[in-house]
C-alpha cells in the first residue's frame, strides 16, 4: 500500500512532486530521501514541508551527494515497504545508474527521457531487469514523453493486448507546437508574423531551450520518437530515426547571438514554405512518427489540413495520433505537455501504480 | 501474474474478447467459465478455442445458467489465483450482483454502465467493497465510457493525484456523434442534408438503436456523465443531470414505424437551429457535462466554434476533454468509442491491471 520515495533531482519537477505529495496527504507515498547535486538527505520518517531547509549543507543528516552513498543510505528502507528512486534529473549517469538500483530490487519512475532514448544497450538491460516476472522491480517512465498526458501507458496497453501499431504520429514539443501553431494558421485566426518573431517571443516566454537551436534541431522531438518507438518493440536510435534539422545550414555554427540576430534573413524561407501549404488549405506542423509498417521513423516539418486535429492544435499543447489495427480511425491524446504540474502528475500516477502493484 | 476469468454474457463484445485473448496467446489470463442466459460451463482447465461448441446445451458439462449456480461453480477456482467475473451483459440484475461476488472475492471488469450509473446505493455498497484496502478485490470499467479510450483511468490518476476537476466535456455516443457530424458541417465538406436523412443512413449502418429515439433521447449520454461525474465524487442521478430530449414532443410516443415516417416533418426546426450555429461560424454537437463547480451536469445540443477539438470530430468517434486545475488548457482523448474490438480492447487492458496488482 505505501512506497517509499527516494528523489534525485530536486529542481522544479522535482520539488513540484513533493508539494503535490504533500498538499494532497498522501497515505500511499512516504518521501524518505531528496537529492541535489551536492548534497542528499535520507531519513526513516517521511520528510515534510521543510525538506529543503533540512536538505540544506547545514542540516545536521545532510550528507554530500554520490550515486553510490546515495544508494547505500536506502538499503534499509526497503525492510518493510518498496522504494522508488525517482530520477527528476536530466542527466545521462544517473540514468546509467538504473541497472544498479534495479538489481538492488528498487523500482525506478522518471521523466528523464536519456535510459530510453540513449544507448540501447543499456535501455535492453533496463527491460529485462523490469521484464514484470514475479518480483522484479517495476520502471514507468509516462512523463518522459508529452509529460502527464496518458501516453506511455496508453501504448502499453495496446502493445500488451496484442493490438498492431499502424503508426504513431504526433507533435511532442511543446515549444515547436507553439512556434508552429503562432506562425502557421488558417481561417480567420490568420495574420502574416514573420518566423523569427514567433522564435523570438517563444524565447522570451521561457518556451525555448535557451538557445532556440536546441528545438528547432528536432533532437529533442527526435528521442521522443525512439521512445515511443522502443516500447512499440523497435529497436531505434539516433541513427536510424530520420530528422529534418530546421535550423538553416548557414545559423548551425553561429553563437547564440548571431544565430537570433541572423534569423530574420531566413523569415522569406520559412514564409515561401508557409504560403506552399497555405495555398493548398494547409499548415505547417513539426511532427514526430513512428512508423513499423515501412520501417521509416522520422522527425519532420510536414503539412496537415485544416480539418485534422494537428491544425487546431493551440499553444504549447502536445498531441498523439495512435493509428493501430483496432483504431484504424486514431486514438488521440492532446493537451499540456510541459511544465512541471503536469509532468509532476505523471509521476505521481506512476508511484501510485507502483503502490498499488507492490501491496 | 495469473488471473482466471468468467464470462456471463458472450455476445459480440464476450465473444470478441475471447478471441484476443486467445489470439494474443496471453499468459496471464485463463478463461475457465462462460455463461449465456440459458447455460453456463465452468472447466478447472483454460478453455478453448471450441468454447462456444463445449456451452452448447449438448456439451457434457453444460449446467442450466442462474447466477447463484454460475457463481458457486466458481467457488474453488481461487484457491490458485485470483478471478475475475467479466460481465458482458447490459443487465441490471447481473449488475446488482456484483456486491456478492466481491463480497466472496471475486474482482470485477465490465463495460456494462447499470452498476455505476443506476441505483446509487448499489454504487456505493461497490465502492466501499472494492476500497483499495489490503486484500480487498478490485473493479475496474473502463469499457463503460468511450469503450476502450482510456477515459476512466485517466480521471482516476487526475482525481488520486489529488488534481480539482473543472469540468468534464465530451461526445460520449458514437450514434449521436455520427449523426451531428454529419448534419452539421463547416467549410469546404459543409453540404446540406436532412436530419431525418442522417438519422435514417444512421439506422441502415446499424450505428443507431432499433428504435433511434433510444439514442436521441439522451439517456445513454446522461448515463455515461453520471458515470465520469461519480468518479470524479459526485453523487449523480438520473434526477440531477439535465437533459435535453432532442425527440420532437409530438414523435414520442408514436411507434417506431410512425418516428421514421413523421421525423422528416421536423427536418425544418432541426435546420434553423444548424443555421443559427453555422451563421455565428458554430456547429451543433449532443455533449454531456459534468461541471462540479456549479453544480450543474447535463446533456445539451450545444454549439461549438469551427477551432473547437468538437467540431473536427469525424465518423463516430467520442471525445471527452478534461478541464482541470493542472490542465487549464484541457486534456483530451478522442477516437472510436464504440464497437465490439475496442470496447473487448478496454476489457482485456483492465484485466492486465489486475494481474498485474494480483501478483
């Protein structure tokens, strides 16, 4: 019934995870250690409002941090309830540290999307350690991909009933959404913007990475579709997901001021592409898919009509188009998919499940 | 990680789920018991794929059905794992059995709506039978709203994360879907048709009733909001959910043959009010509503701007939007909610989550 939470990373999802936990008194979790990159505090009574003060260098338990004392101070915490390491980092070690907790019999939840978009091998192993024989830890990992929404587990379920994969299409950045659905519109919510406005003012709202490069280069919509693609049974990488790079070839090696003060040059590139799918009832949507029929996964700048749900998308939301052998029409999912609310929701659904499969 | 399962009711959706689990070959399922209204077989071996030959009435061990025979027969099947009684039938009786069955540790899956849209008393005793204590069994029903969307488990991640409901929005009938996206259309697809015309092209395709009053009155919308509005801890009834019988007064109580004959009399008021929402840029859309913050649930014709995720609907599909605190910009599921395939898909991922909490 109750899960002890053990939590590296203790930044904005982080922290937003234990308010969440916190104001809603849950009976199900007991948070029993945090983490920063410096220092960790583990303790045999569930930490309250205060952690972070007690995490501080100058409480007394506070110990500085390595994966390894990390792991050692929970060895006894899992006496009398399971322990869940919870990875709120983005960092690529600790998610090589996973194999080691598992092996230590502690399950792992995360939104960090490096154990399954990185080294196959090591996300092989991640799986077979979690291979849901009798006893063997359990990993769920739904904000890794369009943070709280149902996605990860809505593929599971289809994937564990047998359904076939057709495809799986969607708009995985929030950022890109937002950039995408401000710049290219139909109808009467039409008005001409120039492409490096849209980026400018997406990066002064905080959407963007802090050199916009790091969306627009589609890496990061690119592991999304590894992700997805990896629990749908393919075995993708970097190498094998094709990616359209939409920063022009010219901006790639630029500093991070050239590159935004260079990007108006471009805005006539971008408008001739606008005005091609305009012209033809479309827009332009930065779309991830995974596709097992014809072995082509792919990230690309691709144009949908007026009447498909990817052009009615707004804001910064996430869709996913799930096209399977029993949803020939798809199965879709839309809605907030960033921000550390919602992808603290998706943990917290996942460390439920947990308590509720280790009663 | 083995749950045995018995089926009462093995029409198109039993039956379905039958065939993918065999299919599929699932190792976490044995199905040891089948009954229809007349007989019933319950075999200490899986069954097979001859089920339907061994519940014929000349099968050897073929038993009259009741549900009190029926359920002794399966008193011994618990001592190796746990069971689970699937109820296919859209019965109210069987549904007001289920506090027996879980009273004797049965769990429980269904995509029949009786039990939780019904007598709330019967909803209740449910609950409180099946309330996430240790040991106590566990009812899922997923299948109950939007067939295999996965919209009830979704509300219960956001309502045990302690997320506050807004409100819950949707088309939630596949018939009435069909005929409103159909009668009332925008832009380039908009082409005038009758609604005595859809609702008939309705009936031929099978998407209605026999007597499409059943569909056009409402009842089977309010249904499923009094379903979503309980999961989400409000105490709904037939009595205070609002709706709007969009049946002509004068057509209904005529019989079924006279409905059809005289519903083209009517073509006209269904026109003028498609115009009055095509003429502010809106379509029509049959919605249900549950709106805990005023208190008021209901079932409306109501209109819906050319960008709303409504409008876009195609076919026959549902869709449910969530408004909550963490999803201010609301979470959405959309897709084919109705059909023997996803409604035995929604049924089969709901019996995997209680393997899977049943190991």
């Amino acid at each position: 019934m109750v899960v002890n939470v053990a939590i590296v990373g203790v930044g904005l999802v982080g922290s937003e995870f234990i308010r969440q936990v916190l104001t809603t008194q849950s009976k199900k979790i007991a948070i029993i250690s945090v983490a920063n990159s410096r220092n960790f505090l583990t303790s045999s009574t569930p930490l309250t409002a205060s952690w972070n003060d007690d995490l501080s260098s100058a409480g007394p338990a506070t110990k500085p941090f390595s994966l390894e004392s990390f792991t050692a101070s929970l060895a006894t915490s899992k006496a009398t309830y399971s322990t869940v390491v919870l990875d709120c980092t983005s960092n690529e070690s600790v998610a090589a540290y996973y194999p080691t907790w598992l092996e230590a019999g502690f399950h792992v939840v995360t939104p960090n999307k490096k154990a399954f978009s990185g080294d196959l091998n090591l996300y092989k192993k991640i799986k077979q350690l979690s291979n849901g024989q009798k006893g063997s830890p359990l990993v769920y990992h739904e904000s890794t991909v369009g943070a709280g929404l149902p996605v990860i587990n809505t593929l599971n379920d289809l994937i564990n009933t047998g359904d076939k994969i057709v495809k799986i299409e969607g708009i995985f950045s929030g950022t890109l959404s937002y950039i995408f659905n401000n710049f290219s519109t139909l109808g009467a919510s039409a008005k001409p913007v120039k492409f490096s406005e849209v980026v400018s003012v997406a990066k002064e709202l905080g959407y963007t990475e802090p050199d916009p490069r790091d969306d627009l280069n589609g890496m990061d919509v690119a592991r999304k579709v590894i992700i997805l693609g990896r629990v749908a049974g393919l075995d993708l990488t970097q190498e094998t997901v094709q990616v359209e790079n939409i920063v022009p070839e010219e901006l790639r090696n630029a500093s991070p001021q050239d590159f935004m003060a260079k990007l108006p040059e471009f805005d006539q590139h971008f408008e001739n592409l606008n005005q091609e799918a305009v012209q033809n009832g479309q827009v332009l949507r930065y779309v991830g898919l995974v596709d097992p029929v014809h072995g082509k996964s792919s990230v690309t700048l691709a144009r949908y009509p007026a009447s498909h749900p990817f052009a009615s998308l707004k804001g910064s939301d996430n869709i996913i188009a799930f096209t399977t052998e029993r949803f020939p029409s798809p199965l879709i999912i839309q809605g907030s998919g960033a921000g550390a609310a919602v992808t603290a929701f998706g943990i917290y659904s996942d460390i439920l499940k947990i308590a509720e499969r280790t009663q």
